[in-house]
C-alpha cells in the first residue's frame, strides 16, 4: 500500500461542486450558484482582445490589485500586500486552512454551510465543529449560540456570508461580535463572501479589517459577477497573514486574462444592483408560490440562492421536486440537513415563468406527499 495519508484514506469527500448531477431532459438545472443573469459586457470585451503575450508569459499584471483596493477604498485602507489573488473562493479555502491546519486543530461553523470548506478541513486532519442551524426558527443564524462556543483552543471560526445554502446575511454588527471574541481568544475569523457581491458591499466584513487583524475575508467573482468560468478570486487580510501565506501558494495563481477581466468587472460593478434587485422581486413570487407544504429557510432576498425544506420532515424533497422538473442541490451535500431540504438557485429571466409553474407543480405534490 502506497504511503498516502490516513484522512484521505478514511473519508470520502463530500462536495457537490463537481456538478454530477443527472439533469433529466425537460428539467431545469438550479444547482449551480453562478449569476443567472450573466456577466458585465465590459468583461466580455476584455476577453475579446486577448494578446498573444498573454498567452505565451506567466501573469505578473499587477492592475487587478489596484483595482481591489480601488474598489473597497471607502471601507477599508488596502495595499498590495493585503491581497492575494486565487483562483476562485475554493482555491482561496484551501490556502488559509494550510495556514492553519495542524492535526486536530479545531474549527468552528455553523451547519449547514458550504460543504467543500468542511472536507478540506477534515481531510487536512483538523477537527471540525458546528453550531446546527435551528429548523424550528427557519435555518436562522444565532450568533449568541455561536459566540458561546468560541474558546480558546480553537484554531479559527469559518463562516458564509451570505449563507450557502440558505442565502441569508450575518449582519455586520453580528460579525463584529464574532470577531471581538475570537481576538480576545487568539482565534482568526474566516468570513467566506462568495455570495457578498449579491449584496451591498456596505455590509461586507470588509468595513472591520483596518480594525481586526485576526479577520480573513475571502471573496469570489464566480458569483454576483457571474465569471464562475474563469477561476478568479482573492483573500483580504493583514500583511503578516498574507506574507505566511504567500509561502504556501501558487505564486502565478489567476492567469492574465482572467486578471484583466477581473479588473474590469470590480470597475464596472454597476449591473450588480439592476440584478439584486430582480432577484428579490422574484424570491417574492417563488414564496407566492410555495409556502403551505414547501417552505423556504430565512434568506437574503437579494440572494438568487435559498433553502427550500418540506414541512413533514420524512419527505425526500429533492427527489419530489427532480420528478416535478427541477434539479437543485440535495440537503445531504451539507451537514446537519438531509434530502428533505434543497438548496435552489433562481432561473435566468427568460426561464423564470417556466420555473415559477414547475414550483407551483411541486407545491401541489409536496401536500401529496405530506398527507
């Protein structure tokens, strides 16, 4: 037997990110949490104008990290050397848990959330614990339930936010709290904004890093930008964190034409708000749709993902609402929920009427199948 390591050899990784999900034709695919609307023209056009030396170099433009302070300047004093560039959120969780991952180093979350975090924590060796998320209230975050189990043998505090799967915010007043703990306990605070571009920046952990040197925030343009395709990221934190981590990386992560369209959209962030605000009016019409037997979890309108769970908690309603037309994320991705609870993402608009009937259907089932 080769000498590889025990966790690898233990456990199984549980990720959805893959996207091996059987889509029976005729069904609408709501698994991946990208933009359904697309991403700024401007972005496009970068890529249109690709050069041959961009291909043939290694990426050493150093404009996308003008263009990130450039665009938090109102919040917080970022330089260069607060940033590190990624490709995408995942690539980004696996470098700060190396920075940490010691063999039974404890981590604190909350449950459920994103489930590829949680593997590559177990799988480094680190001893991974949560605060569940109360059904009863919704899926809602406590933070006074999550503040009572900060001590001070962890090694960090992750957390989503917005919330994967739910989609719902942790208010910056909630977050401060979390890291004004966690610093007088010497633990670091990793907030996880994949989904941050969903909502203002304004409520971004961004605001607290001229303030907290124990907070890592770690942010995405797979999202609100919808450039999930080009693999393009970054983690904000102090300069001594990211000089440790600059030991542990990839020093030609994020290639040169993802950085100049990364650029573009941070300076073209203008649709982002046309997009919220849609997605909100149609989280509306989906509850007027759902509610009696399907329900959906506490969520951030703005947020184009949520969670939907059946009222009678014995129901597979993953499998209820793939029979009805829609394919979501099963609850068994993530940790504390089962299939009775789904993680949906909104349609594209041109879909959207065909999606809201397809709800409508499975509403209907869903009282069958409670009865």
């Amino acid at each position: 037997m080769m000498k590889i390591r025990e966790e690898l050899l233990a456990m199984k990784k549980n990720s959805y990110a893959n996207g091996d999900f059987d889509i029976p034709e005729g069904s609408m695919d709501c698994t991946e949490g990208v933009n359904p609307y697309g991403c700024p023209e401007e972005v496009l056009a970068v890529f249109r104008q690709i050069r041959l030396e961009e291909i043939i170099n290694y990426p050493h433009d150093v404009k996308v990290y003008e263009a990130v302070c450039d665009y938090w300047s109102d919040l917080a004093s970022l330089e260069k050397d607060n940033i590190m560039l990624t490709d995408g959120s995942i690539a980004a969780i696996y470098i700060v848990n190396n920075l940490i991952a010691q063999k039974g180093a404890k981590v604190l979350g909350v449950a459920p959330q994103f489930s590829d975090y949680v593997s590559n924590a177990r799988l480094l060796g680190m001893n991974y614990r949560y605060v569940a998320l109360d059904r009863a209230d919704r899926y809602k975050f406590d933070v006074n339930a999550l503040l009572a189990q900060i001590t001070d043998d962890l090694a960090a505090v992750y957390l989503d936010n917005p919330n994967n799967p739910t989609g719902q915010m942790i208010t910056a007043g909630e977050i401060e709290m979390v890291l004004r703990r966690a610093k007088a306990k010497g633990v670091c605070v990793i907030l996880d904004e994949a989904y941050g571009d969903f909502v203002s920046k304004r409520e971004s952990a961004m605001q607290l890093m001229d303030e907290y040197e124990n907070l890592i925030v770690l942010r995405t343009l797979s999202k609100g930008f919808g450039m999930a395709g080009i693999r393009a990221g970054y983690i904000a934190a102090s300069k001594e964190l990211i000089g440790f981590m600059s030991q542990i990386t990839n020093p030609y992560a994020v290639g040169q034409m993802s950085r100049r369209m990364m650029a573009a959209a941070l300076d073209n962030a203008y649709r982002l708000e046309r997009d919220t605000q849609e997605f909100a009016s149609a989280k509306v019409k989906v509850r007027r749709v759902i509610g009696e037997n399907i329900k959906m979890a506490a969520t951030d309108d703005r947020v184009p993902i949520f969670l939907l769970y059946h009222k009678d908690p014995t129901v597979d309603l993953y499998r209820l609402l793939v029979v009805n037309g829609i394919v979501a994320v099963p609850g068994s991705a993530f940790d504390a929920i089962d299939n009775n609870c789904v993680r949906v993402r909104l349609s594209s608009e041109g879909d959207f009427p065909q999606y809201l009937k397809l709800l409508a259907r499975a509403e209907v089932a869903a009282g069958q199948a409670g009865e």
